[in-house]
C-alpha cells in the first residue's frame, strides 16, 4: 500500500515520489499520528512554530 504524497512546490496530490508536474521530491501528505508518549513533539513544534 502506498500513501498519498504532496508536492511541496506546486501543491499537486500524487502517488509518485516525485511530482510529475514540477518533478520536484513529494512529502507525505498526512501529519505524524498522535501520541503522548511522543519524544520529538517539542522538537517538531519548535521546528514549526519557532525558537519561542
């Protein structure tokens, strides 16, 4: 089973792991599942919402 990619780029869903349009690399399309137990949460959140 293969999981639906985006392209960062152009924003085109595609199964590919580069994007036919832009042939740019593809990232997974649905966000890590949820854990409390997650190690790297704090790690992610900082990534994406700054050093704050």
């Amino acid at each position: 089973m293969t999981n639906m990619k985006k392209c960062p780029s152009c924003g085109r869903y595609t199964l590919k792991d580069y994007c036919p349009e832009c042939d740019s690399k593809t990232v997974n399309a649905h966000p890590p599942s949820y854990s409390p137990q997650d190690r790297y949460g704090k790690y992610r959140r900082k990534e994406k919402f700054g050093s704050s």
